[in-house]
C-alpha cells in the first residue's frame, strides 16, 4: 500500500475522466425512494416502551402523577399522552432529566416538531415518528456528501446515498420515535470533520481553527442527542491515531523529500523530516485541543446536569453478569446479526414458518455469495491510491467501533451489542464502505487494467457482470426494507396489537391489568396496552395496577396484588402480565388455555369469580 500516493492530486480511477451526471436528479431520486420507504405504514405499528417515552417528555408530561399500587383507570393511565398546550421547553428537560436516562435534544426539537400539527385529546404517532423519519431521508443527501468528500469520487456518493436510502436497519432506525437518526446526522457530520482533518494530517498542512471549533460543536451536540455518541468519537480517535500512526512512520522512513504544494522541496532529508515532524506535532496538538474541547462539554454535562442516580434502573437489562457459554458467545452473534441487516433482512419474523425457512435460507445463501464479493470490494478500494484514503478511514472507524462495543462488552459487563438500535455508533461507516463496494463492482470493467496491477483476483459474478452484481445488492436491501416497513424485519419489540384481541375474547368480566413496576419503562408496557384499548368497548370496564417493586426479588408485589383483588368487585378477570413476583391467590382460577406467545409480553389469565363460587369452581376442577 503505498501511502504516499494519497494526495489530492492522486490518480483518479478509469471512469473519473468521463462526464459524470449532475448529482441533483440522483440525490432527489434516492431521497423519493428513500421517504417511500420510511413513510409507508408510519403509524400502522403499535407504540412500544421506548417509543411512550419519546410521546411523554416530547409533550412536556411526566411519568411521576401515574398512581402505583392502586388500580387505575385507561383514562388516568393514558394522561400521559394527552396533549400538554401549557407545556413549554423547559418542562421536556425537567422531566426528562428527572426521571429518564437520556439527553434533552433531541426531545426538545420533537417538542417544538408537534407543536406544527394540529392534535386532538392525544398525541398523534405518526406526527411523532414523522421527525425522525424526516432525519433519516436528510441523512441521504448527508451521507453523499460525507463520501464524496471521504472518497473524492462522486460515483462513490452516488452508490453511498442510493444504498443509505434502502439500508433496511436506516428504514428500521428512521421508522422509530426515538433519536437515533438525529444522532446518525451528527455522526455523519462529525465523521465529515474527521475526513477533513484527516487531509490536513496527510498533506502536512495544518488543521484550520475553524475546523476545529465546529467539530467540537457537532460533538457537544451529538453528545446530547445521544449518550452513546462518545462510541462514535472513540471510534474516530481510534481511525485518527492510526492515521497519525501512518504519517509519523512515514516521515521516519522517508529518505527523500519530494515537493508538493503543501511540502515545498527541502534542501536536505533532515530538513524535509524537521518539516513533517513540526507539521505533525502542530497537528497533534490541535487535535488534542478537539479532543480536550469535547471532553470538557461532556464532562460539565454530566457533572452540572445529571443526578448521582441517573438512569440507573433503567439499564438493568443490558447487564451481563452470566458467565455461561452462550453469554460468551452471545455478543458475536447478535453484533454481527445487527451487521448482516444493514444490507438485507428478508422476512424471517414472519408468523408463517415456511415463510420464515425459505427467507432465512434465501439470506444464507445470499451472503455465502455476497461475502467474497464484499471482501474484494474493499480490498480494491483500499489498494486503489485514489479510493484508498476513504476506504482506510471508513474501515478504521468501523473496525474501531466493533472493538468498543467487544471492550465494552466483556470487560464492562455492559452487553451494549443486545440492542441493534446501538449500532447507529458505526452505521455511516458501513454505508462508506458498502458505497465503495458497489462502486467497485459497478466499475470492474473499467478498473480491470488497475486490478491486474495489483494482482486482485476478481469474484466470478462480479468478471461476468459487474453491475449486474451491483444491482443485485442494491435490491435486496431495497426488497429487505419492504419487510421492515410491514412489520416482517425489525418486528417491535412489544406487540399489544396482538395481545388486546386475546384479551377481547377471552374476557367478559371486568378486567385488571397488573404487572410490577420498576421504572417508566413498566409503565410503558402497561401503556401500548391501554393506547389500543381507549377504542375498544372493554375500555370502561379495564383497570391496570403498577405494583411498585424496588429489586428484583422484592415480594412487595405480591402482597399488593392480594390487596388490591380484595378491594375490586367481583366477578374479575385478572391478567398479570411481565409480572415478576410470585404469585398467590386463593380466590382466583388459572385459565387452563393455552395462549401463544405474544413479543414483549409474558402473561397469564386469572378468573376471579364472586367468593362464594371460588369452592364450587375447584370441587368441578378437582
């Protein structure tokens, strides 16, 4: 790999020579397609947990007037989402902070985002999923202009966007009332930074200021969409210091100097090595002042803002304190699951097992093909003096973020890679080097005398037909994001859609809903529940219980759901669900059907007859 070649006036590939198409009808093309896909069925999904949270605090309503350890009514659950007009900015950053486990950005801009659209009595989903989907469609044009920049190469842009609009994890994400599309924004703009100082390192010339303060900008901010985002910059410091790594070995190694418009000729070697060191560690230190700036907003963040118990029971779920063999293994597996659907994800959540077979055979079979492709892509790419600077920072990035995301892992205990919505982290590196893939298979024919210099071996479908290969990656991920959209890819994590019709047909008594309660996140599982049945002629007759449990083995619960049964009236019927305490009634029946598993939901059905029939009922059932 010759490195010194990675200069702005390196030689462009076969096709650069050629008059390429104005970029606006491609962009507007990818975006059209990509606003498709991320609007069709944008409010047909049920609302789950994480998505309530985002509708509470957005509206500038708190969790804290929900009365727990009493039965409550729909209509007192569902406070929550009605309509706050008196409700201001500063009341979606108190709440949020007091009671939540993320920062204030992003759910201030969805504040002021609802604040456009007319609403009735409740908040509207698809107003609410509407913002982010709106950010992942600007993060098409976004990611064109991070790889043009990265790759100088406009037909690199122009694969990197249409990919970014049919990515089905980019249609999953966007899909979402959550922040991540905003948070990819910022990656991607702080990645764009990253690009550019990168060229400054490289060149010798030195990182101008205001480069500097708008990267810690974008970094304070993307902070404070996302806590997560310091991933993002832990990976670019890991892309950076290998960069500076490669520029200090070449000045150690470079016997010569050779002229440049950013390296005058030097008289003597030991002139020209001065000049690259000096250039290096004036470097250095301006990207050490980056770094300090960007620390000092995290940590006066954290150190002014946040409570000593911020969020802390609300990340109990991605503990990993099981030393089994599967929790070893586990985290290899679900990262690299994450990775596969950022370009396919046919319907393997399917309802139907055939469908589901066929589908998860068809994704196995297609990357048994797709791998040695997407392997000689980037080795092309990165081999290639004109593609090699982009593809060597997009491939570091990545590569540094899966590290952290392992260290985190293991050695934290923090399994981060159980939530596929985490890798936002690394997602615009992907679509960067997927870009660069499609690019390269797309120009094998023109690149062929470039290929034989560097004694690449080029995958059989990709010598046949380059672009045919193209093509074929670009539809299945296209054909995968019509599975995420309904609901095949990707499925929620919570689905009271199927849930509220069991309870519809099994029950014809009043109803009560309880489970235990831990933290909001409870509190929103009770919630998609009672969102589906505000409409439902059960409504009136359905109360919930949120059975406050302060750990994990508490029995509080227990006690209070005995309680609260004495109080109601009878006939009950009583449906526990995600319930975790034991469970004792001696005036209640268990339902001996046997219910499907629903997502999201751990449940059983109790019948609570009037006292007096409970000894008949178990003489019949004896």
């Amino acid at each position: 790999m010759q490195l010194s070649k990675l200069k702005d006036s390196s030689p462009q590939p076969p096709l650069s020579s050629q008059k390429k198409p104005k970029a606006f009808p491609w962009l507007l093309l990818c975006m059209v397609i990509g606003a498709c896909l991320r609007f069709t069925l944008l409010g047909a999904k049920p609302p789950w947990t994480d998505e309530f949270a985002t509708l509470v605090f957005s509206l500038g309503n708190s969790y804290l007037p929900v009365p727990l350890n009493e039965p409550i009514s729909l209509a007192i659950l569902l406070q929550l989402l009605q309509v706050n007009s008196e409700a201001g900015v500063g009341d979606v950053v108190h709440h949020l902070i007091g009671e939540d486990n993320h920062p204030p950005l992003y759910f201030i801009l969805a504040h002021l985002w609802m604040n456009l659209f007319p609403m009735g009595q409740y908040v509207s989903v698809w107003v609410a999923r509407a913002f982010p989907a709106l950010l992942g469609v600007l993060s098409i044009p976004a990611i064109y202009g991070l790889a043009k920049l990265a790759f100088r190469s406009r037909t690199v842009a122009r694969a990197a966007a249409a990919i970014m609009a049919v990515s089905p994890y980019g249609v999953f994400i966007a899909q979402e009332a959550r922040h991540y599309t905003l948070s990819i924004l910022f990656g991607i703009a702080s990645l764009a930074c990253l690009v550019a100082a990168a060229r400054h390192l490289w060149r010798g010339t030195k990182i101008p200021l205001g480069l500097m303060g708008l990267w810690v900008v974008i970094n304070g901010l993307g902070f404070i969409t996302h806590y997560f985002f310091v991933l993002t910059l832990g990976s670019e410091a890991i892309a950076l210091l290998l960069l500076l790594w490669g520029v200090w070995w070449r000045g150690r190694t470079k016997a010569t100097p050779q002229s440049s418009k950013s390296v005058p000729q030097v008289a003597t070697p030991q002139s020209y090595k001065r000049q690259v060191y000096a250039s290096f560690w004036n470097n250095f230190a301006r990207l050490s002042v980056v770094a300090v700036g960007t620390a000092t907003i995290a940590v006066l963040w954290l150190w002014l803002v946040l409570p000593d118990d911020y969020g802390s029971t609300m990340t109990e779920w991605i503990q990993n304190d099981n030393g089994s063999f599967l929790a070893i293994i586990s985290p290899f597996f679900q990262l690299a699951a994450t990775i596969v659907t950022m370009l396919s994800l046919l319907p393997i959540e399917s309802s139907h097992l055939s469908i589901v077979i066929i589908s998860g055979a068809l994704m196995i079979a297609f990357f048994l093909w797709a791998l040695p492709i997407l392997r000689w892509g980037v080795r092309v790419q990165w081999r290639n003096p004109s593609t090699h600077f982009g593809t060597r920072l997009a491939f570091t990035f990545f590569i540094g973020a899966i590290a952290l995301f392992f260290g985190i892992t293991y050695f934290k205990g923090i399994d981060i890679t159980r939530g596929a919505r985490y890798s936002f982290v690394y997602f615009p590196g992907v679509i960067l080097l997927l870009g660069a893939i499609l690019t390269a298979c797309w120009q094998s024919d023109a690149i062929a005398s470039t290929l034989s210099k560097i004694r690449l071996k080029t995958p059989r479908p990709v010598q046949i037909n380059g672009k045919r290969v193209a093509i074929i990656l670009w539809l299945m991920a296209f054909v995968s994001s019509i599975s995420v959209v309904n609901n095949l890819g990707y499925r929620k994590y919570y689905r009271p859609d199927l849930l509220v019709p069991l309870i519809e047909q099994s029950s014809t008594e009043s109803i009560l809903i309880a489970t235990t309660h831990r933290s909001l996140v409870q509190t929103g599982e009770l919630a998609g529940i009672a969102w589906l049945l505000k409409d439902k002629p059960i409504a009136e007759k359905t109360k919930f219980l949120l059975a406050h449990q302060t750990h994990k083995d508490s029995t509080v619960p227990t006690g209070v759901l005995r309680e609260t049964l004495q109080q109601m009236p009878r006939s009950l019927d009583l449906w526990v669900v995600n319930f975790h305490a034991p469970i004792e009634l001696n005036d209640c029946v268990l339902d001996s059907q046997s219910f499907p598993h629903i997502n999201g939901y751990d449940y059983k059905l109790y019948h609570c007859p009037e006292v007096e029939n409970i000894r008949a009922i178990r003489e019949f059932e004896d």
